[in-house]
C-alpha cells in the first residue's frame, strides 16, 4: 500500500491548473491521485494545513476535475486510518516547525511547503512526498534525502524544464530515476 504526502501542485497539474505542463505529466498526476484513492494512505497534519490548502487551491464541492474529485475523496477519509493518516506539527512561528527535517534549509524552504517536509519527518515512516512540477524542490531535495525525506518528482522531464528556465545560470541538479 502506497504511503506518501502530496503536494498540492500534483492536484493542481490533475486539475490542468499549472500553466506549460506536458499531457503525459497531467496524466501522471491523475494516475498517482487515482491510485491514491484505490489503495493508498495519504499523510496529512492534525491541525488541517494541509488541507485548508488544497481548499484554497481547489473546489471539492463544485469542481469536476481528478484533483477536486481527490480532494473531495480525501474530506471524506481524512478521519479513516486505512486511507489517511494525520501528524501533530509544532509550529514555534509562522509556517515554522520543530518537525522540519534540515533546520539550516528552512529559511530558504517556500513557507507553504514547509508543512509538506515537515509532516514527512513527524510520520514514523518517513513518507515521500509527491511533487509534480515545483522547481524550487530540485534545489532542497538532496538534503531533505540525507535528512531520511524522499522527494518524488513524478513529472521528471517537466520539473527539470522549468528549472532551467527559472534558474538558467545555474547547473541542473541530478535527480533519481
């Protein structure tokens, strides 16, 4: 049974609401979010962070697509340990937890994604988090795997597009296959 934590730019991409992404990239993001509700847990904090942000992002009452279908799957099993699993976080300020898993990284981390890396750490099983199409983890995620949290970048050839036009001077980093 597939574990992990999803960010919310994988529902995004399901939902075809990240600009540029390719249609093999959407569609890998609707089979994750698919299998996900067939047999998976998905890992979320005690105090809703995490979901008040796919909320905010998406539309589970009104909205058609797979990643407000999955959203909507996920406000229904939030309270089901055979398909979701919730983390308490310590937040000591502002979007900052005593769970984050590199302390120095944190200042450079996205204050919205803090949570993401944070719920990974508090989970006994270290879960991956699964993340579609933000660059920026290319750069945080070598140390987030010597901390013990994978990142899995399910739309590789996207993610590392848009690095190299985000960050044209810089050398692109190597990701696992």
């Amino acid at each position: 049974m597939k574990l992990c934590i999803v960010d919310t730019n994988v529902i995004l991409a399901a939902n075809r609401a990240h600009a540029d992404l390719s249609d093999e990239c959407v569609a890998s993001c609707i089979s994750e979010l698919h299998e996900l509700k067939i047999g998976g847990i998905v890992v979320i904090d005690d105090c809703y962070r995490i979901l008040s942000e796919y909320q905010n992002k998406t539309n589970s009452k009104k909205g058609k697509g797979p990643g407000d279908v999955f959203l909507k799957w996920l406000l229904q099993n939030n309270a089901n340990i055979k398909h979701c699993h919730q983390v308490a976080l310590t937040e000591y300020e502002d979007n900052k937890y005593c769970e984050f898993p590199v302390p120095a990284l944190e200042d450079v981390f996205d204050a919205p994604d803090r949570k993401f890396a944070a719920v990974a750490n508090a989970h006994p099983k270290k879960p991956p988090i699964l993340q579609a199409a933000d660059c920026k983890w290319l750069d945080w995620y070598g140390d987030l795997e010597q901390a013990g949290i994978q990142v899995s970048f399910i739309c590789r050839t996207d993610v590392l597009r848009f690095y190299e036009k985000k960050f044209p001077h810089k050398p692109q980093p190597k990701v696992h296959e």
